[in-house]
C-alpha cells in the first residue's frame, strides 16, 4: 500500500546491475506474528538484480519508477561500498521501525551519507501540515477497514507533526523530495540531485472495487448505534427494563479490544502504538468490570459509578481520539447511551433495571 525504494547500481562496462533493498524478512521465522506485533522482526538488507522482481511488480499492476543521480565518482563508490558493509551478514539485519526506520528512510540515509554537505533537500526541514498519521490515511482512503484498524492501533505519537525529513518515511515523498535536491560539485557548480527520471513500468490504471455501502465502516457502526438506541430505548420506556446481555456483550468487545491496544502498547518498542487515546473509550477494565456493574447482587450505587465514569472517558475519548470517519463519535456514542440508561432510576412498578436479565 506505501510503496518501496531501493538503490540500483547499473555499470556496463563491468555488467554490474544490483539493487539494493532494506526490505527483506523472513516468513517462516519462528514467532512471525508475535515478533511482527512487538515491532522485533528483524528485517534485513538484500541484493537482486532488478529484473529478478520486476515480474512480480507487473503481476501485482505496480509502476517502477527510476530516478539516476547525479552523483560523482567519488560520492558513488563512497555509497556502493558503505552498502557492501551494510550488506554483510554480521551488518545486514536492523530493526524495523513503521515512521523511522523502514525501507524508505535507509535508501535515504544511505544517500545523504554519501554525498555529505553537498547535498541540498529544500524540503527537509519545511513543514509539511501533516502528521505522520494524516499521511498514512493519505494511502488507506480506499481500504476502509485498514485504515480503522491501523488507526485504532496507533498512538499519539503518530499525531506529530511532520517536516519534509520526516515525511520521508514513504516513498512516494522520497522520490518528490529528491526530485528537488541539489547537489554540489567538486568544482562549486550545483545541479539538480536528479539527472533523470523514468518510468520502467506503468502500472495500469484500473477501476477500483470500492467497499459495498453497507460494509463500509461508517454505515456499520451507524446501523449498530441506531439498533442500540432504538432498543434500549423501547425496552426501558415500555418494559422499564435495561438488558444486561446488550451491556456485556458491547462493554465485552470493547474491553477485549481494549486489552489487544494496550499490549500493542506495551509491548512495541518503536512507541508508534503509545499513549493512545482510544483507550478511554476502548477501556481494557471493561473486561471485567461490565460483570461486576451488572451482576445479580450488583447496587444502584455500583452501577452508577462505573457506568458514570465509563461516561465520562466517553467523552474524552470522543474528543482525543483522532481516527478518520465516524468510529471514534459513533461507537462511544452507542456505549454513552447504554450508560445514560444504566444510571436511570428504576421507572414505577418495574424491577431495577440492572436487575433485569
């Protein structure tokens, strides 16, 4: 969905042709979705040749663009050796971190290294208006319910504030930044970083299959809120009962969701899924507390206090919260009204409602 960048090293004289790519890790390692979750999959720098993979790109309708920089003698080999060191097996695994440390901001650094203070990005330091999460959503519009889950995972930290150096952690911004650099020569003249620019294929452009309305996240979660409301509401103000199995299920769900954010967070050491504020309405102590505020024996008092907190965090979820579209309004919305209702009292010649199954 984001893309790629490697370093392609072509000399005919010699018939060299290498790419170089920090994209590389192992299916088959022991523990893959555990390491994967915990940000500790080791990835790796790997070596092809271009036309090795360049089937796989067309098969996957991927364009390949190549840019050829202008680089000197000098700054060239300065860059093919440090990637030969790099490429070692004692040198060539590193830690792959989603913002900072991937596939996109080795190549770059790489680069830079190698061409020192005589390179020139423009854009580096200029602020670019988003954040590292309003950039990856800029990838994610067409994938709804990737874009739900990569933003429910995702902590505050992924809400600062991006100048172009850090937008680099995609490809795309790459390719654009670079396009605009300069580069300083040995003899003082500076040139364009870029000498040319090329599509080597052309993905084609296709109609893409759109989610089906009523799959899309918004109108799930608009449905589901709808049918809780109308419920709860008809069952207090007819029957003047509050179901406990309507509590326990949502307020369930949304402590075990609660509970996978918080490991995310704990475990992760790139600190992308830290601090995040979903978690006050995807509250881990909903499991099991939802059964301590709603069990046989359980007070006016009791259920008062955990459904009037749990209204409050509501509240400041909704307005913390920073997922795109309507999850963060919707969902806590529909679990703000279960709590409303929950704190009522118990309507005239009707059982107490956390008393009623």
């Amino acid at each position: 969905m984001f893309g790629h960048t490697e370093i392609r090293f072509v000399d005919p004289a010699t018939g060299l042709d290498r790419d170089y790519s920090y994209g590389g890790f192992d299916y088959s390692a022991d523990y893959f979705i555990i390491k994967f979750l915990r940000g500790t999959l080791p990835y790796y720098l790997t070596s092809h040749n271009l036309y090795q993979v360049m089937y796989y790109y067309q098969q996957n309708n991927r364009s390949i663009r190549e840019q050829s920089l202008n680089l000197s003698l000098t700054q060239r080999q300065r860059l093919l050796t440090a990637l030969e060191t790099n490429y070692l097996p004692e040198n060539r695994e590193y830690r792959y971190k989603f913002f900072y440390d991937n596939c996109a901001t080795r190549p770059r650094d790489m680069i830079v290294e190698a061409c020192g203070d005589s390179l020139t990005i423009p854009s580096r330091s200029r602020m670019t208006g988003k954040s590292y999460r309003d950039w990856m959503n800029d990838y994610l519009g067409e994938r709804p319910w990737y874009q739900l889950g990569m933003n429910l995972a995702i902590g505050w930290p992924a809400n600062e504030q991006t100048d172009g150096w850090r937008a680099m952690y995609l490809p795309n911004q790459v390719h654009d930044q670079l396009a605009r650099a300069t580069v300083r020569l040995a003899n003082g003249q500076t040139v364009p970083l870029v000498q040319s620019d090329q599509t080597l294929f052309a993905g084609q452009q296709i109609f893409r299959k759109q989610v089906p309305i009523f799959f899309d996240p918004d109108v799930v979660f608009t449905i589901l809120g709808i049918i809780v409301a109308v419920f709860t509401i008809r069952r207090y103000m007819v029957a003047g009962k509050v179901d406990r199995w309507v509590d326990r299920f949502l307020f369930g769900i949304s402590g075990f969701l609660g509970w996978f954010l918080l490991v995310l967070w704990l475990i992760r050491d790139d600190g992308v899924t830290a601090w995040n504020p979903t978690l006050l309405y995807l509250l881990p102590l909903h499991l099991p507390l939802i059964f301590w505020a709603t069990g046989a024996s359980t007070t006016a008092r009791r259920r008062t206090l955990y459904f009037g907190l749990t209204s409050v965090l509501l509240i400041l979820g909704m307005f913390l919260s920073k997922v795109p579209g309507g999850f963060d309004v919707l969902f806590p919305m529909t679990l703000l009204i279960r709590c409303i209702v929950n704190m009522q009292p118990a309507r005239k010649g009707y059982q107490m409602p956390a008393r009623v199954s």
